[in-house]
C-alpha cells in the first residue's frame, strides 16, 4: 500500500446541484432509553402506570415504620391514566411511611415537584425529601398542605445542598403525635402523578440535550422510528396528565406521553432546525393523517386546529415536510405489507394530504431492494416528492459478526460509500426511467453503521468507536457527492437509544438485546458525544453550497465480504475518500478527506483556479486505536482538533494519520 498521495482540486468546476443542509439531520425515535436520556424528568413511573409490586407501582418502592401500613394500586384520577398511588397508615401505630425512589440530584439546582394527590381528613401535611441514600444525609426538604380530599395539583420547589448520584426521593405522611380514630376512612393519601424537573431545563428536554444539539447544525430533524406504525398522534396531544398511557408496541414498554407533537416542534425551535413528520401508515388512516397535519399548520377555523390554540399554541407550526410509512417493508413493522399494498396506500394517504394542503412536501417509504422501488414508482410515483431510503451498514450489507478478524471487519465497514454509491445509483437509474417519476429525489431518513443483529451483540459498542466515525464520515462524502439526488439525510439515533445514539447521556451504552449494562460510574448525568457526533459537528458547521471537481491519486485497499449482499465490487478501494466542495459566495474552498488505510499518509494538496490565502483551517479527528470510544471516564477521548496550516502558491502538504477524518477549510485571498 501506498504512503503517498495526492490530491487535485478544480475549483473552477463546480457541479450544478446545491448541497442541501438538510443531508446532515438527525432523528429522534420513542425507543429503549432515548426519551429517558433526552428528557429532564428526574423521576420514572410519574403516573404510576407500571403494576404493583408489593402493593407499590414497580418503579417505585414502599417506605414504612409501621406495623399495619397498607400499599394498594387504585384507579387514576379523573381524565388520567395510570394509577393512582395508596398509602394507608394507622394512628394506632405512631408511624411514618410513604414511598421512594432513586434518584441522582445536582448541588444548587432548583427542581419542581408537581405532583396530584388527595387525602383522609386526618392526612393534612405531606413531605418530600431529597436524600443522600449512601450516607443518609438530608438534603432538602418540603412540607406540602394537604387541603382536600378531592383531588388537587400541588406545585412547589426543592434545591439539594449537594450533588448525590445515589439519592433517594420521598414522599411520606406521619400518625406519628396524631390521634384519629381509625377506621375505613381515616390515614390515607392518594398520589395520581409525582414529576420533578431541574429548573434549567428547556421545556421538558435537558438543556445539555440542546446544548449538544445545537451544536451539531442538524438542518432537520425527523419524528419517525419502529414505534410510529403504531402511533396515534392524539395520544400525546393536550394536557400532559390527560394523555393515556400506551404501550410501545415496537419495542416493548411504555410511550412516552410527555413527548408528543407541541413538545417536537418545541425541541426543534430550539434547535433551530425544520420539522420532519412521519405519519403512520401502518396501523393509521389518511384521514387521522391530514388531522394532523391539521394539527400542526391549521388555523383556528379548522377542529384540530383550534385544538392546537386551545392546547396554547396560537400559531401554527408550518410543518412542509411529512413522511407516509416507515419500513412498510418489513415484518417487524406494525401494518407490513407488500410493495403493491403500500404504493396504494401510499397514493390515498397523499391525495388526502395534499387536498389539505398542496404546498406540503411527501416522502413514500423506499427500500434498499429494487423491486420494492419500482413498484411503489410505478404505482404512485406522480404522487411522490422524495423517495426515503435506510441504509444500516454492517451485518445485513457485508455479513460481519463478532467473529470477523479486527482488520476484516475495519476494511468492510470503511466501505460504507461504495454500498451507498451502489443502492442510490440504482434508485436512481429507476427514478429517472420514467417521466412519471423521474421528479423524485432521495431522502435517506435512516442511516449508520449497525455492526451485528440484536441478538448477538456482545463486548465493545462498535457504534461508538472511531472505526465507525471513519465509515460514517466516508459514507457522508458520498451524500455529498450525491448531492444531485441525495437531498436529505438523518443520522441514526440523536441520543442513546439505538446503539449508535451519538449523543449519549450517563452510565453505560444500550443494547439491543440486554437492554441497559450493569455497573455504576457515578456519572450518570455526564453527556458528551461519540467520535462520530464529533465527525458531524465539523461536518454540518462548515460553509458548503456546491461540489466542485477533486481528483486523488493514492493507495487501494480490497474488501472479502463474509456475505455481499448487492455484489458491489470491493477489490480495489481508493484509501482516501475525498470530496470538496465550494461556498455560495465562492470565497471558501472546503476539502473533506478520510484515510480509511491502518497507515499515515503523506498528501499532498493542489487548488487550481482558487487564488488562496496561505491561511489554512483544519480539523482532524484521529486516534491511535480505530477501536477507541468515548466514555463517561474519557468523554473527550475522541474529539475534533483544529490546526492551522500554511499553504504555498495553491499548494498544500500535510501527513493524514490512520483511520482518520479530516476537513481543511481555504480561504480565497483578498483581491
């Protein structure tokens, strides 16, 4: 293999088709412990939905002193779902007793404890108290009036003295120096709902969530995921404490209520970025899909539209972009069906949504099988404005599983542009065999590395390394290559979730399979971001509007693929996937390299018909091991560096290290 390179960039070639920002977005998905991770509530189990254990919902556990103390499950109050929470104590018994849970608390931040209880005549005064569960220290205390029987919402504040990672959150009431006969009335309290939100968050969303999100520029952001087929938008709309508690029928569990449509446009103003719908064509209707629709851009003349008003959004949300059906294809999906079943599905979803309004922009489910494309082009193409794809890199394309030799597995995976290359070079070849269709553009809604099924996933998340970042990154240059067809990209999960969630939050990785791992690092309020999240945010950041032509001359490398599933021909790789690209004003020339080889690189660099300055940007992102991960002990392992070096003449030398991503960014010198 080769150690020398060079690459040739001519600026004055500059490809017609507009580099959409949109091709760096990311998408959020109702799945494992990505709305735990994302959000802010501090406390599970807030509607006490989850069944007894003990007489206690599961998620929580029994506090008690006494000797006679009953726990029972009862029905939610008025409009909620859930349970209701009851505790009973005896005067006779001079007891305390209520319920915990643990929790982890910042030192000097204000929470908010909502919560809706009643109470026996006798029950007048509740507490809640933060505790340090290793040492028993208290660290803040409220007494809350009980001032009815009936049901009430109490609001009021707690600030810990002190961080605790192992705290524990109680309520609890008190027989203790009381006197009451008791009887079948006397010594109870109810509690319908417990929430506790740190004061700085953003709505409902951690603010180092947002803060983690805006830097990486998205462009857009996508609602969609397994969870949507069975979703129904109603469900999350409205009152907080009125919406049901569903069940997650694509990954088991509960939805969360708390995350419904005002919040997402909420999350996605603050970020900044447009909203992406998916709207569910798998279990739902046309007409609940132009609801919301309505929902979301209606005005207060239309029923759902007026719903939205009343529920404190008086503008509407100018939602442009939806998407009918994810993974219709396969048998994993709520409503799976055939090609030729969802392309008319797909054609009454889009004449009812487009009578609603015809300025919105609809996406059909593609698939990475060409037949299932043809149909649903065939069929519906004339109602179609993007065909979406999902491209998961790994196992399913190249048949790697923990078994495969290190170095085998590396080079398989840092193919991820030529797989790419093939499935929308042949979507597109049947996009454009039709005038009918030949319209449609791409949307690639899904897309990372997924090493290995769910079922055997083991050791090291592969997702979080650097050898991923390197395949993700070469597999974006290919997006941008693209950039004719390819309009629309969204990274594969936003944070924790999906293994690959590149903004990750706490302890330990999800998985699949075994769900969360066990262990304690005492940091589980650390976020911080996978060596491909740093990838991205260099990416997304940088000022780009056109390709402009690049040539690199440079070492090959081969691929055996245990299984190849498209046939793409993998012998003779270029080391350095390369793409540049230019700026609206012209003024800034950015060139984006990945050395996929396991050895450095000596490059060098060459601009034709760009006068640049001899000041040159550039950020690198590398390591020693293409097996080295971010963690909540090395979160900043892995990040991005920025250098600045000095070109001579339109000409550039610089050495690219091993499994490494690099972006340079030139200026044109002033006239």
């Amino acid at each position: 293999m080769s150690n020398q390179a060079k690459i040739t960039i001519q600026a004055g070639e500059v490809q017609a088709a507009t580099i959409n920002p949109y091709v760096f977005g990311h998408f959020v998905e109702d799945i494992r412990d990505h709305m735990d991770a994302m959000l802010a509530f501090v406390l599970k189990d807030m509607d006490f939905e989850d069944e007894a254990v003990g007489g206690v919902s599961s998620g929580w556990y029994p506090i008690n002193n006494g000797k006679n103390t009953r726990f029972e499950l009862e029905p939610a109050a008025p409009k909620h779902s859930g349970h209701s929470q009851k505790i009973r104590i005896y005067s006779s018994d001079q007891c305390t007793a209520g319920i915990g849970q643990r929790i982890s608390v910042r030192g000097g931040m204000e929470y908010r404890i909502r919560l809706v209880a009643r109470a026996a005549l006798d029950i007048r005064e509740l507490v809640c108290e933060v505790a340090d569960a290793a040492g028993g220290k208290t660290l803040c205390s409220a007494q809350v009036e009980l001032t009815s029987h009936n049901w009430r919402e109490y609001t009021f504040t707690v600030t810990p003295a002190e961080t605790a990672e192992n705290a524990e959150f109680r309520l609890l009431i008190s027989s203790e120096g009381a006197a009451w006969p008791d009887s079948i009335a006397t010594g109870i309290l109810w509690l319908d709902h417990v929430s506790m939100l740190p004061a700085d968050s953003r709505g409902i969303v951690k603010k180092e969530v947002i803060d983690w999100s805006r830097e990486l520029n998205a462009g857009m952001m996508r609602l969609a995921g397994n969870y949507i087929s069975a979703y129904h938008f109603e469900h999350a709309i409205g009152p907080e404490l009125e919406r049901p508690n569903m069940i997650n029928e694509a990954w088991g569990g509960w939805t969360n209520k708390y995350f419904g449509t005002d919040e997402f446009i909420r999350f996605c103003r603050d970020l900044n970025v447009e909203p992406l719908i998916c709207v569910n064509a798998g279990s739902g209707t046309p007409e609940e899909a132009v609801q919301w629709m309505e929902y979301c851009n209606g005005g207060k003349d239309t029923p759902f539209g007026a719903r939205r008003i009343e529920y404190g959004n008086e503008e509407p949300f100018g939602v442009k972009y939806w998407e009918i059906g994810n993974e219709i294809y396969g048998p994993w999906q709520v409503g799976h069906c055939s090609a030729e079943e969802f392309a008319h599905r797909y054609v009454r979803f889009a004449k009812a949504m487009k009578a609603a309004d015809p300025n919105i922009i609809l996406m059909a489910c593609g698939d990475v099988n060409s037949e299932w494309n043809k149909t649903v082009l065939d069929i519906a193409g004339e109602y179609i404005d993007y065909l979406t794809l999902h491209i998961y890199h790994g196992f399913g394309t190249v048949g790697i599983d923990p078994n495969t030799p290190k170095e085998e597995r590396y080079k398989a995976m840092v193919a991820y542009p030529e797989i790419t290359r093939h499935i929308v070079n042949e979507t597109t070849e049947l996009i454009r065999s039709s005038a009918k269709h030949e319209h449609v553009k791409l949307a690639i809604t899904e897309y990372t590395t997924m090493y290995y099924p769910n079922t055997i996933r083991k050791g090291l998340p592969m997702e979080h390394t650097l050898e991923s970042a390197v395949a993700n990154a070469a597999n974006l240059n290919e997006y941008i290559r693209q950039a004719s067809m390819v309009e629309i990209g969204s990274y594969s999960d936003l944070v924790n979730g999906w293994l690959a969630g590149c903004i990750r939050v706490g302890d330990h990785f999800a998985d699949q399979y075994r769900g969360k791992q066990p262990g304690w690092s005492g940091k589980s309020q650390l976020v911080y971001g996978t060596p491909t999240y740093h990838m991205m945010k260099v990416y997304a950041n940088r000022d780009i509007a056109r390709t402009v032509t690049s040539a690199v001359d440079c070492g090959t490398f081969g691929v055996t693929p245990q299984k190849n599933r498209f046939g793409v021909k993998l012998d003779e790789l270029p080391v350095l996937d390369v793409v540049s690209c230019l700026s609206e004003s012209g003024d800034t020339l950015t060139l984006f390299v990945v050395n996929r080889g396991l050895e450095p690189v000596q490059t060098e660099i060459s601009v034709d018909a760009f006068m640049m300055s001899p000041d040159v940007t550039m950020w690198e992102i590398s390591g020693d091991d293409y097996e080295a991960i971010n963690s909540v002990f090395a979160p900043d392992y892995i990040v991005s560096k920025q250098k600045q070096l000095t070109s001579e003449q339109g000409r550039l030398t610089c050495s690219l290290n091993a499994h490494s991503i690099y972006v340079l960014e030139m200026k044109r010198r002033n006239r």
